[in-house]
C-alpha cells in the first residue's frame, strides 16, 4: 500500500473518530466553580476544516487570529470588540504568530503570508515546498515553520527570503499535522514525525542536539507511529515533549539530555505553569506532574475517550475542552473537575483554547469567539 494512500486512510480515519458519533454528556459533579460567558462575538466565517489549527493569539490585551476565509482579525479581550479586520485572498491552514505589528499565517497551497495590522493588507506571500499544517515560530527576526513533507525552513521575517533549511525524512505513516516549532536561547527546537526532537542554531542552522521521544514499535506501521506532533513547553532552560506512542520528557535545552521521563503517550502536547506540567493523554486523561522531577500529582480518568484538546491553565485550575464543545475545570492540586460549561451545542468537532490567566477565549466551529471566566461558589 502507498505512503499517500496510508496517510489518506489514516487522516480520514482520525476525521471520523472525532466526529462521527455524539458524545454523550459528561459524567454530573458537584460544581464548585461557576463559568460564565464574558462576551461572545461572532466572525464571518468559519473554524475551518477538520483537523485545521486556527488558534487563538492572545497578546498585550487583545486577541489576534484568522479565520478560514482569511479574514485576519485583532479583538479588544476585556469586551469583544473588533478593532481590526482584513480581508485577504487566501485560504489558512494554519493559527497566527505576532512580530509587533506584522502576523504571519500558513496556507493548505504552501504559502506563508504576512499581514500588517497597521496597514491593513498583505506585506509579502512566500510559497513553500507543500502545505503548512502548524504555526511558525518567530524570534530576533526570523521565522521558523515545519511543512508537511518534512522540510524545515528558516526565513527573513522582513520578506520571506530562505536563509537556511532541512529535510527530515518522514516515516511511511504519520499523523497529518506537524508540531509548532520552539525558539528559545538562540535554539530552533522541532518536534518530528519520526518521533524525534531537535535543536538547531538558530542563526547557522547547524544540529545541536536530537533524542528520540517517540519509541516506535509494532510489526505494522500504524502501531508504529510515533509522531512529536503536540505543543513543546520550555521553562529555564528545559524543554517539555510528549509524542505519540511515545514518552513524556523533560529535556536540557543546552545538551538534550532528559532531566525525566514518564511512559505517557500524547497527540496534543504539553502546558506548563510554574512548577505543574499538565498533558492529556491518547486516551484523553488528564495528568499533572511536577515539572522539576518528574513526580506525579494527579491523574483524572473521568473525561476518558471525550477526545480532549491540549490543556490550558487558568489561575487555580486546568481547563480542557472535548469534543462536544464542553469546557471542563480541574483543580490544580487535586485533579479534580470543579466547574463545566457547553460553549457550543450541535456543532461540529473543532475548536482551540487560549488563557490570558483571568479569562478562557475559545474559538469554535460554528465561527465565534466566546470569553469565559468564573467565580468560586
């Protein structure tokens, strides 16, 4: 069977599995958080396909994102109001990444664009190799970005020139998506489809360091998958991987050396705040563990096979979003779910989460923008 057929087989399955069947309510609780909805906006058009990644930026007090229209947008977080919306001719694959006044957004035909907010229109378009399935990563004037064929490139983010770039070999079957890549200390960290995590410098392009997170394994190659295809975390000097298959590691930036690991298998990466690394696994528990050891907190098994997106803090809890749009809050200490809301009913599977630390913004299928905070009973 083709490596293009596998992939089709694999990318429609993966569809189906989130979005075929109702998911049931979830189990009841006894609620000791209140969330309610701040504001909520709509926008003029929608989520984007299955399996599109059109986060949310939330960045000095407002919010930036694109919708699959390509209508760039910039909303005041306090109150929902526009402040600016542009109108551009492409088709996004991919969220935003912010350098001051310009964003940039990856297309399903292989272009990166840059947006000015300030003069409301398209500064340069580059065409890459093939489609871009993850946000670039942007620091000291450059960009980063991982396209579907397994090119990693750095760019002029004045105008799109290449300065350097590298191909990864793919594995024969991977999990359609790519992780966002991670500049941190003049380091470009990747995670890759072959289960692999490496550093480059950033400026010369050379390989610093590469440890192989994902342990593939099996006689097939779809129980060999072992992609690095969710968020990275870093904090002081340490960076936080998950892969498919895999394991969760806690690695030196500066070496590459684990600092820790633990067997935890995830799709969807990692979130750290202060000392707690949290991760949703494929089995769609949540787990909290202490970011310097390794040490285990928590594990909540009641939101199992409800096919939770990545975690996002907020204060005191742990929020998570399913895929029947509902929002659930976890006690940071305990695990446990404290408050629930539906942002969204009768929609398709789709959505992304950002915090700002005092509010949850959520943009979801049915083309909206919904902020979310809460109140202890």
């Amino acid at each position: 069977m083709s490596k293009s057929l596998l992939v089709g087989i694999l990318s429609a399955f993966l569809v189906l599995q989130g979005c075929s069947s109702a998911l049931p309510k979830p189990p009841p609780i006894d609620s000791k958080v209140e969330l309610q909805t701040a504001w909520q906006i709509g926008v003029d058009a929608r989520y984007g396909k299955p399996g599109a990644r059109l986060n949310l930026l939330a960045d000095e007090g407002d919010l930036f994102f694109v919708t699959d229209k390509g209508t760039v947008y910039q909303v005041v977080q306090d109150d929902g109001r526009k402040k600016v919306f542009i109108y551009t001719d492409y088709e996004p694959s991919t969220g935003v990444t912010r350098n001051a006044d310009t964003l940039y957004y990856g297309t399903y035909d292989a272009k990166l664009v840059a947006v000015s907010i300030s003069e409301e229109k398209v500064l340069w378009e580059k065409p890459l190799s093939s489609e871009i399935l993850s946000e670039s990563a942007y620091a000291a004037g450059k960009l980063a970005v991982q396209t579907a064929d397994g090119w990693l490139s750095v760019l002029d983010a004045s105008n799109g020139e290449i300065l350097w770039r590298v191909k990864e070999d793919l594995p024969a079957l991977t999990i359609r998506g790519t992780s966002v890549p991670v500049i941190s200390e003049g380091k470009l960290i990747v995670g890759l489809a072959n289960g692999e995590l490496k550093t480059y410098d950033l400026n010369s392009g050379d390989l610093l360091w590469s440890y192989e997170v994902g342990k593939p394994e099996g006689r097939y190659e779809i129980e060999r998958l072992s992609d690095v295809d969710g968020r990275l975390a870093v904090k002081d000097g340490i960076v936080y991987a998950a892969a498919y298959n895999g394991t969760l590691a806690a690695l030196s930036i500066d070496t590459g050396r684990p600092v820790w690991q633990r067997s935890v298998s995830s799709s969807v990466g990692v979130a750290i705040s202060g000392d707690i690394l949290s991760v949703v696994d494929v089995d769609s528990r949540v787990l909290a563990f202490n970011a310097k050891n390794g040490s285990e907190l928590w594990t909540n098994e009641s939101l199992a096979d409800r096919d939770l997106l990545a975690p996002v803090f907020l204060k005191d809890y742990v929020a998570v979003l399913d895929r029947g749009s509902y929002v659930h809050l976890l006690d940071l200490v305990t695990g446990e779910v404290k408050g629930r809301r539906i942002v969204e009913a009768d929609v398709p599977y789709g959505g992304r989460m950002v915090s700002n630390g005092d509010k949850l913004f959520v943009i979801t299928a049915k083309a909206g923008i919904t902020a979310l905070s809460y109140r202890n009973y």
